[in-house]
C-alpha cells in the first residue's frame, strides 16, 4: 500500500526528495528511498541532481539532496495510413 501512496503523491505533487516524502509519510528515510527506488526501476520515476544556482562549483554542500520527478507518459501520435482529404 505504502509503494502506491507513494506513487499517488509524486503523481500530484511532480517533484520530492527523499527527505519530503519520508516527512510526508512519517517514515524513515532509508524506507522512502526504497520505494523511491523501486519507482525508478520501473521507470516511473526519474532521479534530478539539485542545482546550487550560486554558479561557481565549488561543491556540493552535504544538505543537497536528490530530486524524484514522475515521468509523465506521453499520449503516441497515431497514424491513420487511409485518411484521406474530402472534397
């Protein structure tokens, strides 16, 4: 059940860390991260670097945490080989 209420909440929300959800749910953060990661290997979930935006790299800080995007599925163009313009 946790897997799905996971699953619902990346869905409304697009975007969460490890640390958000585990709040979210009032799980531990290893356990979020596991669902977290069976979502990516199913390929529903995508993994995002954070971005510092201070412009320089000088490293990351320890406080940076990684981004779980949904991967939202777009609808396949379809083809219809026999349409034809009408006169």
């Amino acid at each position: 059940m946790l897997l799905k209420d996971i699953r619902s909440y990346l869905q409304q929300r697009g975007t969460a860390s490890v640390q958000e959800v585990a709040v979210h749910f009032d799980i531990a953060a290893d356990t979020a991260q596991f669902a977290l990661n069976y979502w990516q290997n199913q390929g529903k979930i995508r993994a995002q670097a954070p971005s510092c935006g201070s412009g320089s790299c000088g490293g990351c800080s320890s406080n940076a945490s990684t981004n779980y995007t949904w991967v939202k599925k777009e609808a396949p163009l379809q083809w219809f080989p026999n349409w034809q313009k009408s006169s």
